[in-house]
C-alpha cells in the first residue's frame, strides 16, 4: 500500500482552525451610536433614549401608526410597537462610540481636554449603570500624517478611565478609521499591545473599510496576525464613495458599489469571527413635522432592511430618531421569520431521528439555526 500520508496537513489544519474557528452567532450589537467627543456627556445616552421617546409618543403613538409607516401586517406592528418601547425605556444604545475623527474634526488644542471630559463622563455612566454593553472611542485616522495625535488621545484615555474607574469596563473597543495602509494596522496593534502590557488591561480594535484601498488587502489572515485584537469591521459609506468619484446624490448605502465592498468584506472575513457593521444615514427630520419624522423613518427603515438582507446586522445611527426606526426594522425582520425557521429546524431534526427523507441541506439547517440563535439575542433585552 502507498505511504498515504500528508506531509504539512497538521500544520495547515492548526492555521485553518485558529483562522476560521467558525463559532456560533454571539451577541453583537444591532448598532453603533456615534457622538462627537465635545458633546458627550453622562446624559447622553439619557437624552438619546428621551428624544426618541418623544418623537415615537408624538409621531408613532400606536400600532396602527406604526404598520402604515414601517408596511408591517397588523399582528407584527402590535408586537414590534411593543418591543420598540420596551428598547427605548430599558436599553437605547447597545453600542457608544466616543468620535475624536470626522464627527469631531482637528482641534489639537482642545482635543485633551475632551478626553478627560469623556473620560468623566464614562466614570459617571459606569457608576450609575448606564454605560452601554458595548463601547469606546474612534481616533484619529494615521492617513491624516499625524498618528502621535491618535495614540496620545487613545492612550490618555485608556489610561484615565483605568485611573478613575480602577479597571477598564467590559466591552471596550477602538475604532481605527480610514486604513489606506495595511502597514498602519501592525503600527496600531503594536500600540495597543504595548498599552496592555503597561495598563494591565485587553483592548481588541475595529477597522473602518472606508476606502478602496482598504478592500484591496481584506483578508482573514488579518485577524489571525493581531492576536484576536481585531474585533470588527464597520463600512464607511461617505468616504467610500466620495474616493470612488460617485456624485453626491448617490452617496447611499444602497448603492451598487456599497454592495460589493460589503460583499468583499463579508468573502474575507467569513469564519474569523470579526464582527460586520454597516454605516451611516447621514440626514435627520428636516422638520417636527409628522411627514418630515415618517418620511425619514422610512428611508432609514430601507437602508436598515437592505443591510439585514446582505447579512449585515449591525449599522450606524447618528441621531436620536434613528433609534425609532432601527429597533422597529431589525425587530420586525427577525420577527416575521422566527416561526418558520423555528419549525424548519424542528422537522428537520424530527425526520432526521425517525430516519426519514431530509430535504433541507444540512447548511441551510445550520443557517436557520445561527438566524434563531441571532434572533434570540437581538430580542432579548438585558437583566
């Protein structure tokens, strides 16, 4: 008999599982709320959750209001106007992003003053309860030419709330926007790891794929070459669009050429665990107006369900109003399904026990089950 064996297979076979350990669906945020660094205080995610709550009591008072302006059936908007109340008064922002980059903008002399002043503020959320399950800052991009800028505010800030809370609270991540360099991604990590070893602490990091040049070296290597500090990576919408030379009018998250960067991202990331999030609708009400909140909602709604059917789960929300319309879309998206799925699987596993005829694919079966088990979590509000 031939010598059958493979030399390099052990090998090959360890990189493969560390690369693509494949585990199951996790939590994960159904979206990242982004506030500017100067306007961040402890009653943030207190005046977010009450500007929400006004426009739903003023513009969404009920169901029925809720079916006509989300196209929902009757029996889903009764549930899902349920669920968004019970979103808004217990948990508003599953997701703080503290933003020293574009929502801020280059302001060198007052940059360390704001990072105490969040800082503060993330100490009083944190005593009071009230810091998000998920959080952290965005800093400056290295492709600004200045990354002395971008560790020193990363730095003062780990280093403050760790001094003031006496730990780094859980669920802390860094956003690391416009990375036209892959080289810029082993200059940061680098940073971070030698602020662990100073601080005592874990930091995993977020890249922002907001440029072409970016989609070009995607890979799921990258997150394996880190050391498990690669948490996520979040598309950029404006900026994307803006290097591709598209017109202004379609800078829009549902544009063909948004499609393929996320569909890039999803190719070099699939089985590494790296979260996926989506960007931006850059517009609030134009007015108070019933028509202005309702027509705003809807846009935002079509936005939210094009990223959901991409299988991207998480996205950004800039403004309170946002907030209506995210919970309302993921929450009837989830819920229109569940009860298929969740039979689909039961029969599967009952004919597969009496050993009959399977007719689902073993892989649709298991996409069924990750879309439960990603329900359950997007459902489920925290104790």
């Amino acid at each position: 008999m031939r010598d059958q064996s493979l030399p390099g297979f052990e090998e090959a076979y360890r990189i493969q599982r560390a690369r693509y350990p494949a585990a199951e669906p996790a939590w994960q945020p159904v979206h990242t709320v982004y506030v500017p660094a100067d306007r961040l205080s402890p009653s943030t995610v207190v005046g977010w959750r009450a500007q929400a709550m006004d426009l739903v009591k003023e513009h969404l008072s009920g169901p029925d209001e809720l079916a006509a302006v989300f196209g929902l059936p009757d029996a889903l908007a009764r549930d899902v106007h349920e669920r968004v109340l019970r979103k808004l008064a217990r948990e508003p922002v599953e997701d703080l992003r503290i933003d020293f980059e574009d929502g801020y903008g280059g302001r060198p002399g007052d940059e360390d003053g704001h990072v105490e002043q969040a800082v503060e503020a993330v100490a009083v959320m944190r005593a009071a309860g009230a810091l998000p399950r998920r959080w952290g800052l965005r800093v400056k991009s290295f492709a600004d030419g200045d990354p002395g800028r971008s560790v020193r505010t990363l730095d003062g800030f780990v280093t403050g709330v760790v001094e003031r809370v006496g730990e780094l609270p859980a669920g802390f991540v860094v956003t690391f926007p416009k990375v036209l360099m892959e080289a810029y991604l082993g200059q940061f990590c680098g940073f971070l790891e030698r602020l662990e070893r100073e601080l005592d602490v874990e930091l995993r990091f977020e890249i922002q794929v907001e440029a072409p040049q970016t989609v070009l070296f995607l890979r799921g290597e990258l997150a394996e070459s880190f050391g498990g500090r690669l948490a996520g990576a979040h598309f950029g919408v404006f900026d994307y669009t803006a290097a591709l030379g598209l017109p202004p009018h379609e800078q829009r998250l549902d544009h063909p050429a948004c499609d393929h960067a996320r569909h890039v991202m999803q190719t070099a990331f699939a089985g590494t665990g790296v979260e996926l999030s989506d960007g931006s609708l850059a517009a609030s009400p134009a007015s108070g107006s019933a028509e202005d909140v309702h027509a705003l909602w809807r846009r935002h709604a079509e936005l939210v369900r094009h990223s959901l059917g991409h299988g991207f789960y998480q996205g950004w929300d800039m403004h309170p109003s946002h907030l209506v319309s995210r919970f309302a879309t993921v929450y009837a998206f989830h819920l229109a399904r569940y009860d298929s799925y969740r039979d689909r699987v039961r029969a599967w596993e009952q004919r597969r026990a009496a050993g009959g005829g399977v007719m689902d694919e073993p892989a649709t079966i298991k996409t069924l089950a990750a879309a439960l088990r990603r329900a359950d979590a997007a459902l489920t509000l925290p104790d």
